[in-house]
C-alpha cells in the first residue's frame, strides 16, 4: 500500500492529455452531487462525464421497484459499454458509488486508466460476508432514527429504499459542508434503492484482472458515514497503490472542493507521467 499523504494544498498539472474523468454518485445523490467539482475540472479543460443511476438525480424510476444492484447499476455499465475499445477512463466513485466502480472495474477493466475511491465503500467482491457489510455499510445507530424507509414489497417484508431525514442530514452527511450545499441536497436527495445495494456481489470474470486497473483510496477524516475506521478496515483488506487523506466530512465536493479537484488532477497528472 501506498504512504498515506494529507492533502493540505492542490498541485495542480496542466500538461498531460486531457484525461476523461467520469464521476459516481452514492446512495440518494445523483450527478449534480459534484456540480462544483465539474465546474472546476471543465474550466481547466478536462472532460467530464457525470452519471445519474438508476432512480437517482433525474432518473425518474422508483428505488422501491429498484431491486438488483445490475439494475441500479446499468447507467454506468451502459456509459462503460458505450465507449471505445481505445478510450480509457478516470473512474471516481463516492460513497456507495465505490460498489459501482468496483463492478465497473470487473466488467470493464480495459477502459479504466484509474478507479478513485472517495469516502468510498471498496469491497472487490461486494457483499459476500457479514465483515464486508460491517466494512462497508454505514452505520448511523448512534444518531438515532434516522431514516425515512420505503416498503415497496409489502410492509412485512424488508424494506426497499432508505433516505436520511432531513433534520438528521447535516449532522451526518454535512457537518462541515456550506449551508448552500446542505440546502440543495436537501431538495435533491432521493430515496436510494438499499434492497439493490444489500445484493451487490461481484465474481471476476476473466482472471484477477480487477487488480490491474490501479486504485485510489481517499479517506475522509471527519466522516460521520463511512466511518475512518471502516475506510481503514476496506484499504487493509484490499489495498491500493495509493491513499490520500482529506480534512473533511463525508462530502469534500461540498466541503473540500479545491482540495478533491487538486488531488484528483494531480493524481492524473502522475499517473500520465507513470506511463511514459
């Protein structure tokens, strides 16, 4: 693994060819979760892509009718799908976004020069034992009763969809985040499709080939989600090549966004610079 660097100052390379940076939201988020990120990167001449899955952001489906991860997934794999067989990618996942990387890097792995976890959950196979879901999953238990829940199969069956109230929302997700952005969040977050996610398992496909597309972590000191120790427990289990460390919460494209764009170029940067 990688020496862990805290990022107090972006460095910032405008030499290298224009990376294709594609950008993955978590759960209840949608793309416009890194409108200022985008901004940035747009105006520094990179091309940016950012995806809305499935029943997030202006995709109308209902995360209660959203019941396999493939499903919730498939904007991502059909973007993946889409591109060239020359076309290489950035792939940049939050949150739960990360189990959308990961099984981006499994179908995929030839058009993804770099996969960035932020604040992310990094389980190569998913979900396949109850450490992984005590890893990977959050747990807001010390908050109380914080959830809105969906039961879109019958109120006896488990439930189908989740969202963090909004009185509970700053507390956990935006502590340290602007109060704009806490309050477009909240018009925009929608109830994320949890039955899907529960069932993300991932099995490689052709070999061990999800381990040479390079990876990414960067942790979130302030992170009340995807807490520091579960961020440590995920690198400790599959360790990337590099760990970088933000002084934030759990959304730095709020919170932290001149650091998350200067270190996310910068890790472009060293990576063109590493293959030649």
């Amino acid at each position: 693994m990688g020496e862990e660097v805290n990022m107090s100052e972006t460095e910032i390379g405008m030499d290298n060819p224009n990376p294709h940076f594609v950008l993955v939201h978590g759960i209840s988020g949608g793309a416009w979760c890194w409108y200022k990120i985008r901004c940035l990167m747009e105006n520094s001449g990179y091309k940016v892509s950012c995806i809305d899955l499935k029943g997030s952001g202006i995709d109308r489906s209902d995360a209660n009718s959203i019941l396999s991860f493939d499903d919730y997934n498939k904007p991502l794999l059909d973007f993946m799908s889409a591109l060239s067989d020359t076309e290489q990618v950035i792939l940049v996942g939050h949150s739960a976004g990360g189990l959308s990387v990961t099984q981006a890097t499994h179908k995929f792995p030839n058009k993804i020069r770099l996969a960035v976890y932020v604040a992310a959950t990094m389980l190569k196979s998913g979900f396949l034992t109850p450490q992984d879901a005590k890893d990977g999953v959050p747990d807001l238990t010390q908050f109380g009763d914080v959830y809105e829940l969906g039961f879109g199969l019958g109120p006896e069956k488990p439930p189908t969809s989740a969202i963090v109230k909004k009185e509970f929302q700053r507390k956990i997700i935006y502590q340290l985040s602007p109060q704009e952005d806490l309050t477009l969040a909240a018009m925009l977050l929608r109830p994320g499709p949890i039955q899907a996610l529960q069932s993300a398992e991932f099995t490689e496909e052709t070999g061990n080939v999800v381990d040479n597309v390079p990876r990414i972590y960067i942790k979130t000191m302030h992170d009340n989600v995807i807490k520091p120790d579960q961020q440590e427990a995920m690198i400790n289990k599959w360790p990337p090549s590099q760990v970088h460390v933000l002084d934030c919460d759990h959304s730095p494209f709020f919170s932290a966004p001149f650091l998350l764009f200067g270190l996310l170029v910068k890790l472009a940067t060293q990576l063109d610079i590493s293959n030649h």
